[in-house]
C-alpha cells in the first residue's frame, strides 16, 4: 500500500465517521413523549415508573403482553385532529394500538395523582427532542365512572387547556394550566400532543385525585395561624409550607399571605394513599433529568469526531 493510497483511505474514514454519527442521531431523535407528572399509566407501570407492582399495572401488563419499556411511543400517525373519529371509545389511552391494550382497562385503582380543584397545574411531558406542537389537556366530567371503559362523550368537546411550542427543557416541556374548579374524587386527565413537525399524534391517560377541601381543614388552619402569631412558630398544616416560614413576632397579616401563597402552589404527588381513596399515588421523576440526555451525549461524541476528522485531514494535507 502506498502512503498516498494509505492518505486517502484515513481522510475517506475520518470525514465518513461524522456522517455516519449524523444519520445514528437523526434515526434516534424520533419524538416520543409522555405525561410524569400528572403521570401517565404507562409511565408509572414502566420498569422507570415505580408502579409496576401495583394490581391495575400487572392487569395492563398482562393484557398488553409487554411491561411499557417504550412508555413515550403511544402514538398514532396521520390522525391529522380527527382524534374523535380515528381513536374509537374504550380505546382512548391505548390510542387504539394492541401493544398497549391493557392502558383501557376500566379500573379505579391505577395508580394516581393528587391535585387540587381550581390550582395552578404544571405540567411535566418527557419527550426525546424538541418539535414543535399542540398540547390539548382534557378532563373527564364530574360523575365519571372508572369502572366503565373511557369515552369520547366523558371528555368535554373542548379541552381546559391548550399549549403550543412550549420549550423543551432538561428532557420535557413544562406548562401550567389552571384546573376546573368542579371536580371531586378520581378522573382521567387527557393529553393530546399533536406534533406539526412530524405526522405522529401522542396520547395518554394520566388518572389523578381531587381532594376537596373541608371546613375542618380551613378551622384547622386559622387555628395553627394564631399560634404562629403568638408564638412565633411554625405550624403544622395539611397544606403544603412556603420554603421560608414567618419568624418570630411575624404580624398575622404575613402569616396569611403565607398562607395563601402555600395555598395556591400545586398539590404535589406523594407515594402512599389518600384519605378520600386508598389506591396509590404515585410521584413525578425528577424534572433535572430526562430522555433527551442519550443525545446530548451524542451530540457530544459527534462534535469531538469531527473535530477530530478535521485536524487528521488538514495534518495528511501538510506532509
């Protein structure tokens, strides 16, 4: 082999390696996405979901004959809006597809989240890169029945809240909705992703708990407020804190704005049951980390190559 032939076959591989990473990364970099946080029922029966163990999560795994390994991929193509007439009823949070037939299951024990009727809602949607599209959030009437098959006629003809092009950050897209103030008990939150940059449209069930809020708690409240006042403690509430609590001598006044700040903040997910239904509740993943980072890592690995690539080249040329 000559060391001219030897020249060209290393400058061939070296500027081949980045195209090839080019093309791993653009077949990886499909948008898949899905709910955590209110989570989804195939997140939280995934092996990452923390739920797989519970009586609903071992009927959808049976039934659907998979353990939701790819949780993020419930999603249909070509659905182009007509949700209502390509997705049947009974099959909404499968998105019709057989490989995840056991998200239908009507039952009142997948696992859940808690929230509070009329709080500010924030969002947490994992996906795997950035595209742009529409985030429609639905959810189900009050006097809906988990154990019947979920319909397009327990959904309002509107979605509560519709999100376009939110930014993808650490992984998800975070937004914030405002919930119905009407609701009571268990319901469906609905979210329909319909992506413009591609032609896939995404869909998942994500079954929550609204605890009402009782006289008692309030009384509750106003009492612990005026031992703060007097004492100069913390007081123990069933409401979440505000991160800085009123010091010593605090005047009522502020104390109350504590109060209503705590008040407005939303209900966080904890593992374990509720007073008002004993199924489980499941918790959101932590918002610094996500599916997109494979990719970063990636992008990484590209950038080194062809630098790399280019320093070989431009070495060969200068001998």
């Amino acid at each position: 082999m000559t060391r001219t032939t030897a020249r060209l076959r290393i400058m061939g591989a070296a500027a081949a390696a980045p195209l090839l990473l080019l093309s791993w990364a653009a077949g990886s970099a499909r948008a898949h996405g899905a709910p955590t946080y209110p989570v989804s029922r195939a997140y939280a029966c995934s092996p990452s979901g923390g739920s797989a163990a519970t009586a609903a999560c071992r009927a959808a795994i049976a039934a659907s004959g998979q353990n939701f390994v790819a949780w993020d991929d419930v999603r249909v193509a070509g659905v182009a809006g007509r949700d209502r007439q390509v997705i049947p009823d009974g099959k909404l949070c499968s998105g019709s597809l057989p490989a995840y037939k056991g998200l239908d299951l009507a039952r009142a024990d997948w696992p859940a989240t808690e929230l509070t009727p009329g709080a500010r809602m924030t969002m947490t949607y994992a996906s795997t890169i950035a595209h742009s599209g529409t985030f429609k959030l639905y959810l189900t009437k009050q006097g809906y029945d988990p154990a019947k098959p979920l319909t397009w006629s327990e959904l309002a003809a509107q979605p509560f809240a519709e999100v376009k092009d939110p930014p993808l950050t650490n992984g998800a897209y975070h937004f914030s909705a405002t919930l119905p103030a009407d609701r009571t008990g268990r319901q469906v939150l609905y979210t329909v992703w319909q992506t413009s940059s591609t032609p896939d449209t995404y869909y998942s069930c994500s079954d929550v708990v609204f605890t009402a809020k009782k006289a008692a708690n309030k009384d509750a409240d106003k009492t612990g407020e005026k031992a703060a006042t007097k004492g100069g403690g913390a007081t123990a509430s069933a409401k979440p804190q505000p991160s800085a609590t009123p010091a010593a001598g605090a005047s009522k006044s502020a104390a109350a704005r504590a109060q209503q700040t705590a008040a407005a903040t939303p209900a966080s997910p904890t593992t374990g049951t509720t007073a008002a239904d004993s199924t489980p509740v499941a918790s959101d993943t932590d918002p610094g980390s996500g599916p997109s980072a494979p990719l970063v890592a990636g992008g990484a690995a590209a950038v080194l190559v062809l630098t790399g690539g280019a320093a070989l080249a431009l070495r060969l040329r200068r001998r």
